[in-house]
C-alpha cells in the first residue's frame, strides 16, 4: 500500500513551555530485569537492523513449550508488556515464555548499516517482525509454538505475518489483537491531530515524561509506566535544547503510514488459518466484516472494563488471564479437531 499524507494534519500551535520541576520520585524509572529474563540485541542484516528482544524463553526447551511473540503499538516499544509478561510466566509457571521487541525507529532497536530506518509501512514493519522470528528461532521444526500478540499497529503486524510463518512450517496456536478494529480505526485518523497537539514535544526528566502518562490516563497503571514510559524518550541531541527529552519516535512523523496500517486489518485478521482472539478495552463497535465473522463464530472477543487503550499495562493480570486461558484450549486441543476461530 502506498504511503497517505494527511492534509488534515495542520500547523501545530506553539507550545508553551512549562516550568521545570524537580523530578518526582514517586514516577521515577523501575527497572525490567525482574519482568523479564533476557535483553538482547538481535542483528538481522537482510533488515539492516540490531533488534532489542526482550525475553523470557519456556520451561521447556524441547520444543514442546509455547512463546507469546509480542509487537508494541506506534511509539511505544517492548517494555509495554514488561508486567503482563511477568504475570503469564506465574501463571503458567514458566511453561509460557514471552518474546517483546522493539520495532524499527523505536525504542533501542537501531540501524547497522547507515541506512535509515524512516520506512514504517506495513510491509516493511511485517518483514521486520518476520526475519526477527526467523533469526531467533531458525527452525521450525525445533522452535517452540507461536502465540502472535499485537497492540494497535502491531496487531496489523502479527496478523499479516500469521501466513508467512505458517507457510515456513511454524507451529503458530493463535494470535491475539488487542484494542484495534479497522472501521474505528480509520474513522478516528482525521482526529489524530487533536490528539497530537495535546501532546508536550518533551519533557524536563524522565519523571515527568512518566508523571505525564499517568496524570493524563494515557497509561493508568503507575508501576507499569515507570517501567515502560523511560524507553519511549531519549535525550535530546539539539544543543542548548530548552526540553532535555524528547519523544523516541514522534507520532505525528508516523502519520504517512497511518491508513496502511489499518486498511484490510479484518479481512487479514479472519483469515488467519490459527485460533483469533481480539482484546478490546470498551465495547468498540465492530466493523461489518467483523460483526459477520463474531456472528459466524469465526473468532472470539473479550471486552476489558475498566482500562485505556494501553490496556496490557492498565491492567496486566487480566490480559495474561484471558491470554492464558486462550493459550490452555488451544495447545492443547487434539490433533483433527478445529481449534476455536479456525474455521
């Protein structure tokens, strides 16, 4: 799909610059060594990319074990799954393992041939997710089974990359889209720039970028964006900056590949020959493709009271339940028998 820029977009307003405050301790950075076992950087030449992965493997290292493969949305990275990642190793006790990374221009995944890593379309940030899967776990026949995890855009990624993955022979037991539906979705990009202007161009310390989360609902789980929130800003390279951190990957700089993230979400999301579950934090009204393919059984949808749009950090235990429990009937269902949304 080609890229789409949207006029709509308008003249940003001046924003006014803000006072600096001592940094609050009570939003100050949590590490997320204890969320997860490992973090790697991963070099992927055919993408000319060093990955960060953020990893806890399986219990089971014979092949029998199961990994969530998890992609953030626009402008966050993989530490936004940091605490449901914790709460799904409990609960299977490890027999579950969690892969998050960070996309391109995101987080501290960086280039490693001078080229630039500007390209954010659909098809680039598939392929990426694709040749990542494919270094880590080069055989599929040895590799453990695939749970596909996407939030917002990368819930367009992990369904897109379902087929190329069951096409090399990985055993892949579902995937899971949380909080995205292309009919809102779309609907909603005109509005994008109110969005945008509410947002500061940085921040004094990265305190007050995780205080600014919190305070505006954008994350509503404090501990979560202490973990999260310090790897989405990054210092700001300008000379005699005024705002000493500014955002890692700017959405507004995002807004060409907007319309190709989400168009053909459903169509893609249906026909994905594995077990489909879609997470919503409110009870979206579904597009038509997705209200016939709900009606025909064709997937299942749970709804999560009480969160944002950021609802695997809003509220982790319940997400790694439902994800858990979507994991259980579908691993483990026998050899013949149509796996719940395979039809």
């Amino acid at each position: 799909m080609g890229h789409v820029r949207f006029t709509s977009l308008g003249t940003r307003p001046r924003t006014r610059l803000r006072a600096p405050q001592p940094p609050n301790p009570d939003f100050a950075p949590i590490s997320a060594a204890s969320y997860f076992q490992q973090a790697l950087q991963v070099v992927v030449s055919s993408r000319g990319l060093d990955f960060r992965i953020y990893y806890t493997p399986p219990a089971f290292s014979d092949g029998n074990g199961t990994v969530m493969i998890c992609h953030h949305g626009a402008g966050y990275s993989g530490l936004t799954f940091a605490c449901f990642a914790k709460e799904v190793g409990e609960m299977t006790k490890g027999e579950c393992g969690i892969l998050a990374l960070d996309a391109r221009r995101h987080g501290k995944t960086t280039t490693t041939s001078g080229q630039t890593d500007n390209d954010l379309s659909i098809e680039v940030l598939v392929n990426d997710f694709y040749e990542i899967i494919r270094t880590v776990f080069p055989d599929p026949i040895t590799a453990p089974s695939l749970i596909l995890v996407g939030h917002s855009m990368g819930g367009s990624v992990v369904t897109r990359t379902c087929p190329k993955l069951l096409e090399q022979k990985y055993r892949i037991t579902g995937v899971a889209v949380l909080d995205v539906v292309e009919g809102s979705a779309i609907e909603a990009l005109p509005f994008m720039n109110n969005l945008l202007n509410a947002r500061p161009d940085g921040f004094n310390n990265v305190e007050e970028a995780v205080q600014w989360h919190v305070t505006t609902k954008t994350i509503h789980n404090s501990h979560s964006a202490r973990i999260s929130v310090p790897s989405i800003i990054v210092a700001n390279p300008s000379p005699n900056a005024v705002l000493p951190y500014i955002w890692r990957t700017p959405l507004r700089s995002t807004a060409p590949y907007w319309l190709s993230w989400f168009k053909g979400l459903s169509s893609t999301f249906l026909q994905a020959r594995t077990a489909r579950i879609l997470v919503l934090a409110g009870a979206d009204r579904l597009d038509n493709e997705l209200m016939i393919g709900q009606m025909q059984g064709k997937f299942q949808m749970v709804v999560v009271p009480g969160v944002g749009h950021m609802l695997q950090e809003d509220d982790p235990k319940r997400l790694a339940e439902i994800m858990v429990e979507f994991w259980r009937r579908n691993e483990r269902v026998v050899i013949g028998v149509k796996k719940v949304g395979d039809l």
